[in-house]
C-alpha cells in the first residue's frame, strides 16, 4: 500500500524503553476502553472512554491510579465518559485538536507527542482521517491505539471523510512494524472475517485466524490485539493491490476498478451491506 502519513516508520520511534500491559474495560455492546498500565506501578491511562462507570468500577476493583486520558475521535462511545472521568480525577484529557470534544486540555495533531511520564512512556500522534474527518491515533511501545480507523480484519465506516482519505490512513497504519499490536474499539473481529473470507475464500490465513478468533470469542475473551502483520495478510483493506482482491471487488462492483482507492471504496460499500 502506498504510504499517507508524515510519519517516519521505523523500529526507534516506537520502542521507548517503555514497560506497559494494555487492560481492557467493556462498555455498551461491544466497545473496549483500554487502561494502558505502567508494569512497576499502578498507573493507568484511560484510551477512549465511552463510559465513565465501568472504568471507575474497575479500578476502584483493582486499585489502579489513573493518569491521563486519551480520545482517538469524538464519538460518544468513545468519549461520553471522559469528562466525569477527568472531573473526578483532575486528568488532562488528550485528543484531536479539530474535533468538537468538550473534555479536551491538550489538543493534538501529527507530529504530537504525549509523554506519560508515570508510565515511562511516549506516544506519537498520526492523524488517520476517514471514519470522522479528525480522527488521531497514538503509537508507542509497539503498541497502536487506532479508535474506529482500523479493525481487526475490517475498517471504521465513512461517517465524515473520503475513501481517500481513509485509503492513505490505512496505508500509514499499514506501514508500522509487523510486530506492532493494534488495539481498535470494538470487538468486530468475527463479522469482518465472514467478509474478508468472502472477498478471498482461498486465504488460508483468514480462516485460520477465523478460528482462532471464534475460539477465543467462546471461551469470554477478546479476540484482540491483532498486529500490524496479520491484518496485511488478512485485512482486505490492506490488501487492495492483491490481485484476487482487486478482482473479486471489480466482480462485485460491476466494473473496472482503477486503482487502489477505487478497489478500497468499492470494498467499503460491498462491507456496508453485507451481511454474511
């Protein structure tokens, strides 16, 4: 895929001599809020808050402190919780600078960085626009935090941008390290793998990790994190200049795709209904 972003890919901006664990909080029906946790203290910073009570349940369970939060876009499931969350615990509430997030103190844009120094950590921030026009992830200790833009197995639909746009953030999530582990917003894993084994029903890849994913989903756990390296083998909107893809989206679209946006819109309106 071509490359969109700014961002230089490479192992050192990444790695930072970090030591965290991501936890995970469920909220609504599918939605995880993450708790990245610093590995010699209780420390936590709260990624995508959709609601408030869970959290404060879970770390009043656990005894966590938390730091600081962290907005990837302004979907309520994704921020309804963020200002109780910073009210009672007077954190600074990081988030994408264009975006109308009330709870907001520290705006962000490409090129940011949020230093943690309680978790011995730093982020870099990537603007990904596409499911809403100012979406941001965070990227650090090999770890993605990517909101609604990247799935595993699938994508965010396009609420405010462009297939455009959201072709050129995938590519800059596609260029991270294999290694990197993505931590997306909902547990979708299973529905986007019923279409990605549609677009290539002879990707061994796909359905083995179908049922790696299906056995976890039976056994109460998440099917997440992926890595970066597996949704280039398995993603379908990763893999737009495959040519099995390319063929079956020109099959299903009825005519000529041009190019890789066009084979990705066309992906992303086949998604939008199917129903497999």
């Amino acid at each position: 895929m071509h490359v969109g972003c700014s961002l230089t890919v490479s192992s050192e901006p990444f790695k930072l001599n970090a030591m965290t664990t991501v936890l995970h909080v469920r909220a609504f029906q599918d939605n995880y809020i993450w708790l990245i946790r610093a590995d010699t203290r209780p420390a936590v910073a709260i990624v995508d808050p959709g609601d408030a009570a869970p959290v404060l349940n879970y770390l009043q369970h656990e005894q966590l402190i938390p730091v600081a939060v962290l907005c990837t876009h302004h979907h309520d499931d994704h921020v309804g919780g963020a200002q109780a969350l910073a009210d009672k615990y007077s954190l600074p509430v990081y988030g994408p600078a264009t975006e109308p997030i009330d709870a907001i103190t520290h705006p962000l844009r490409e090129g940011d960085r949020v230093t943690l120094p309680a978790l011995s950590l730093t982020l870099n921030v990537i603007d990904i626009p596409g499911h809403t026009r100012g979406h941001i992830a965070y990227v650090g200790d090999d770890k993605l935090f990517c909101g609604d833009t990247l799935f595993s197995a699938g994508c965010g639909r396009l609420f405010e941008g462009t297939a455009e746009q959201m072709y050129r953030s995938l590519s800059c999530l596609a260029a991270l390290p294999d290694t990197t582990a993505v931590y997306c917003g909902h547990e979708y894993t299973l529905a986007n793998l019923r279409f990605a084994m549609t677009v290539e029903p002879n990707n061994t890849e796909t359905t083995t990790y179908y049922r790696q994913a299906e056995q976890r989903q039976e056994q109460g756990q998440p099917t997440l994190p992926s890595t970066i390296g597996r949704e280039r083998q398995v993603n379908p909107f990763l893999r737009t200049t495959v040519p099995t893809v390319r063929e079956t989206a020109e099959k299903h679209a009825n005519e000529r795709l041009n190019d890789d946006v066009a084979v990705f819109a066309a992906l992303r309106r086949w998604k939008d209904h199917f129903r497999g």
